[in-house]
C-alpha cells in the first residue's frame, strides 16, 4: 500500500512544486495517508483545499479504501 502511496505523490509532487511548496510522505494508518506539506504550502490559506479537492480525490480515484488525507506539521 505504501508503495503505491508513493507512486501518486510522485504524480502530485509537480503540481505542488509549481506554488513554490512540495508534498512528503509520512505514513499509511488506519484507512489515513499522514502528509506534510512544505515550501509555500505550509502556511497556505487554500492548503485545506488542496488536501480536500485535489490530493484526496487523486488517492481515491486509485486506492478506494483510502478514507482521508491528514496534513501533519511536524
């Protein structure tokens, strides 16, 4: 499964670096992907957003079982 979360994250990794932010993984739990926005994404206003409309429907699309993206700021 994590695997496979890589491999969409590489996937939305250019779409994130042309705001000027970038997308890192942090783990895979419980139905959850854990991310961490970074760059100019991390205090972005539309951050939720991003999450919400475009990663998430982008991990759904390709793995069903996945119930939500939670953004971690470590």
């Amino acid at each position: 499964m994590e695997e496979k979360i890589k491999e969409i994250i590489e996937k939305i990794r250019p779409y994130i670096n042309m705001d000027g932010g970038n997308i890192e993984f942090i783990k895979y739990e419980d139905g959850y992907v854990y991310i961490k926005l970074t760059g100019a994404c991390a205090d972005c206003m539309f951050q939720d957003n991003t999450i919400n409309d475009s990663i998430l429907e982008m991990f759904t699309s390709e793995i069903p079982e996945i119930k939500g993206v939670i953004n971690v700021s470590i």
